[in-house]
C-alpha cells in the first residue's frame, strides 16, 4: 500500500513538472534597436517611414480627426487624437468637445488591424476598440457620464 502511495506521488510530482515546462513563458528580447510593429490591414508588418532627418515614423504617428455618435441619436461631436507609436503600444493626447476629457492623455495599443484606447481624466473615461485600414480608422466606445456610440477618424 505504502509503495503505491509513493509511485502516485511520484506520477504528480512528474506531472507537475512536466506541465510547468509546457506552459512556462520565456520571453525574448532584442537590443538591436527600434523594432516597427505596424501592421497592414491583413496583420502583415507595415514597415515604418522616414523622416527627412533620418527619424522613423510609425503607421499610426501624428495626428487623427473623428467624429463621435451616441447611440439612440443621443449626441455627436468632433475628436481629434494625436498618437505616438512605440512598437504596439500608442500614447498621445485626446481633444473632444466633452470637457472633463478635452486634453486628457491617451493610452493604448494596436494589435495587426485591431486598435485599443483610452483616456482618464479625473472620474472621465473614455475607451475606444475598433479597427485600421491605411489613414481610416473606426468603431466602438464607451464612456462614463455618456451613453456608449461609434466613432471614425482619419489621418490628419
């Protein structure tokens, strides 16, 4: 009986182990500078631009005016947001016509077609999922103090 005890143990400690090697992350980092993670409409990498003096630009860099819509025709407005790209990852500034948020900083990221972002500013919040095509870019948010609506922008 004691024997057979031992061997199970000995069957979850080897389980265990075994599963902790599946399932262990490793993660990988490179020191070969700056690394582009635009993408195209179709995930592919996008490769970023260049700047007259020798910068790079990301795909979503600069400056995007939009439009919002409440949904149930509750109220539309103008947004402009300007992005600055570091790999997947955005930050920026957000102007819209909603005051507690006019100014606030963004946060966010952009994931193949698929972008995320968001701004908090003292209890206003405002998150934005949608998508990228080129210099167009739309879809969802949600906002506190708000009813919930679409939105559009383009590339300035």
């Amino acid at each position: 009986m004691r024997s057979a005890v031992v061997r199970m143990c000995g069957v979850f400690l080897v389980g265990a182990v075994l599963l902790a090697g599946c399932t262990s992350s490793s993660s990988t980092s490179t020191s070969a500078g700056p690394v582009s993670s635009s993408f195209s409409t179709t995930g592919s990498p996008v490769s970023s631009g260049s700047t007259s003096d020798g910068g790079s630009t990301s795909a979503l860099d600069g400056k995007w005016n939009g439009t919002w819509t409440a949904n149930s025709n509750a109220g539309s407005g103008a947004f402009a947001v300007t992005f600055k790209q570091s790999g997947s990852s955005l930050n920026g500034t957000l102007s819209i016509s909603v005051a507690c948020l006019d100014g606030a900083k963004v946060t966010g990221t952009v994931n193949g077609s698929s972008i995320d972002f968001g701004s908090v500013k003292g209890e206003c919040q405002v998150d934005y999922k949608g998508k990228v095509s080129g210099d167009q870019m739309s879809g969802t948010y949600s906002a506190s103090g708000v009813p919930a609506g679409t939105w559009k922008a383009s590339k300035a």
